[in-house]
C-alpha cells in the first residue's frame, strides 16, 4: 500500500471541528482544514508539502463532498477528497489520488 492509501485511515482526521459561521451559514473553514492535511501528511506520513488549496465557500451540508489541492515538495500534485460528516462541520477523507504533477 502506498503513502496515499494510508493516509486515507490516519487522516479521519485531527480535521474536526472546521466550521465557522458567516453570513447566517456556516462554512468550512479552508484555512485550518489546509493547516489539518498539511500537518497530517507531514507527520503521519513524511511527505513534506508546499502548499494546500481548499475551497472557502464550502457549506456544512451533511454528505457533502469538497476537494483541496495538495502539493508536495518532490513537484508532484495529488488532490484530496473530504466529506462533511455533519453539522458541526466534522470532515474525513473521503480519498486522495494523483492529479498528475510529476
């Protein structure tokens, strides 16, 4: 199994609780959920990352899925798939795969 395939079990995540409420709604937070993932992938797995992109306007709607951008630091890009698991904006990966790169 590659570094992807257990990230996906050690990032069920320290990614909890990534809401906050603008507007009347409440949104994920994209800020700590890219700081969740990097710190994850670098402690738990070695991987030494430039730089995570999530979305900012992601409503916490139970079942509702969302992708951030990973880049590591070797040039390669992989893209991570998080699930909203509900209301107080609790997230898991729900997968993470090569977007190309390197």
């Amino acid at each position: 199994m590659n570094w992807l395939g257990k990230l996906s079990a050690l990032l069920a995540l320290a990614l909890t609780p990534l809401g906050v409420l603008g507007c009347g709604e409440t949104v994920i937070d994209s800020a700590k959920t890219e700081g969740a993932i990097e710190e994850n992938l670098q402690k738990s797995m070695g991987q030494r990352v430039a730089s995570v992109e999530c979305p900012s306007d992601v409503k916490v709607e139970k079942g509702k899925t969302f992708e951030c951008t990973v880049k590591l630091k070797s040039g390669k890009t992989e893209t991570a798939t998080l699930k909203v698991l509900n209301s107080e904006a609790d997230v898991e990966l729900a997968d993470i795969k090569s977007a190309g790169g390197k």
